[in-house]
C-alpha cells in the first residue's frame, strides 16, 4: 500500500496512515518528531521493510493528519496511537520514535506496555523544562507571519554544518515539511512537550529497549537519553557522533541498529 489511509479518533481527528511491507511479518511502528511527515522515515524503509510490516502516521498537527484547535497533550498523542492499533486489529508492535515520537514512545511504554512488543526511543527526553520557554514557542509560532524563520531554526538545531552549507537535498526536504505544517499544529504539540515530564514513571516501562542519542543534539541532549536508559530497566544505550536526526546522518548505522535490536533473542 504506497498511498496514504485514515482512520478518526475517538476525538473526531483524522489521522494519516500508511503501511509498507508484507502483511505477514511483525509490525513496526514509527513515529515522526515534531515539525515533520512521516516521510522523515523513507531513507529508512527499503531495510526495515526486509523483516517488518512497517505502518507510519502522521501525528496529529502533521502531514495529511487534521489540525484541532488547541493544546495538545502527551495522553492524546500516545492514544491516537492505541485508537489506531484498535482500528486496525493490530494487539501488539514494536515502536520506534524519534524526538517527539519517543515522548510518545515513552507514554505507551508506561500506559499501554500490553501492545508494545520492543521500544526504541531516539534523540529524545522525558522531560524538556522549563515549561515558560515553551508558552513563549507558541505565542512565536502563532504570531509568525509564516513558517520560513521557524524552518531554519529546526534546520539550524538538526543538522550538521556541513550539511547546511551548501544546503544538502535531504535538507530541502525537511525544510519543505516544515514549511507544510501549520503553525497550529506546531503550537498544540509544544504544548504536549511543554506539560511532559516522564523523569519518574519511566521506570515503569518492561518493554526491552533501545535508547539512541546524538552526541551534538542540542535539541535532546545525550545526557537526556543518558538519564532514560538509566530509568529504564536493562534499557540499552547507543550514542553516535550525531546532531538531532541520527536516522538522517548515520542511516546505515541507525537501520542495523533498529534491526538487530529488534530481532535480537
């Protein structure tokens, strides 16, 4: 299936899906980070497709997905995922999210550990504080004329500078979903960032997982993924010479890790 399906929330929210791979294998979730499309993992599904049904959704905010009015929260995100599980007859996955799709992989790690099968959370935190910068994010994003200075600081916080200057075509792309999502869903989902603070509940989590980190993310620092594998019971930890989006910069390195964690006995 190469188009792009939805299902509604309990909420009334239209929520963008897609599958890729054979129906018959395992099914691996993924979950974007903030500011992007589910796009963001296609240099990743040629070797995840090898072993998974890999099924991808746009957050709600994002891509093809509606746009509701408001704050969000980290209990709504991480329940469109359970409602799109339900809705799709799947009981059990693995779930692999980056930045804002690890806070939600976090979530269903504590609150619904009975459909997540192996957790990777990458380039991401429990806790993102103090809450004021993030109210002053909002009011900025809603008040921009539009997205172009926005896009550039993501870009500025998620690349190497080698890779801006000159400006590499996977930049352009990450620019172009940036520059796509509408600063209300950008606003609804830092406030979700803004009100999370998983430091303590973390320790709940059973699922065997993978914590990746970025050694120059100055957007989810090591020393955050540092402190999730610490919580997290036998968590394993993987750290690489990268900026914010280790799938982008060491994608060779990023899909045999998922891998062999993944398949791992």
């Amino acid at each position: 299936m190469n188009t792009l399906s939805y299902f509604h929330t309990g909420d009334g929210v239209r929520v963008a899906y897609r599958f890729d791979g054979d129906a018959g294998r395992p099914v691996l979730v993924l979950s974007n980070s903030i500011g992007t499309d589910l796009s963001m993992w296609d240099a990743q599904i040629p070797a995840l497709t090898r072993h998974f049904r890999v099924l991808r959704y746009d957050t709600r905010g994002h891509g093809g997905s509606d746009v509701p009015a408001g704050a969000y929260s980290l209990d709504r995100l991480g329940g469109d995922v359970i409602e799109m599980l339900d809705a799709l007859r799947i009981e059990r996955a693995h779930f692999l999210g980056l930045s804002l799709g690890g806070m939600i992989g976090q979530w269903l790690g504590v609150h619904a550990p009975e459909r997540i099968d192996r957790l990777i959370l990458s380039n991401t935190s429990a806790y993102l504080g103090p809450a004021g910068q993030w109210s002053e994010r909002i009011a900025s994003v809603l008040q921009a004329p539009d997205m172009v200075d926005t896009a550039q600081m993501f870009l500025d916080n998620w690349f190497p500078a080698h890779m801006l200057q000159p400006e590499a075509p996977v930049v352009e792309s990450f620019r172009a979903m940036l520059l796509a999502t509408p600063p209300q869903g950008l606003a609804g989902n830092y406030a979700a960032v803004r009100d999370m603070d998983m430091r303590r509940t973390n320790a709940l989590i059973l699922a065997p997982t993978l914590v990746i980190a970025g050694e120059h993310d100055t957007v989810t620092a090591a020393s955050h993924s540092e402190a999730i594998a610490a919580t997290i019971a036998g968590a394993k930890l993987l750290t690489w010479p990268a900026v914010h989006l280790t799938n982008i910069e060491f994608g060779e390195a990023f899909d045999r890790a998922v891998v062999d964690f993944l398949l791992a006995r």
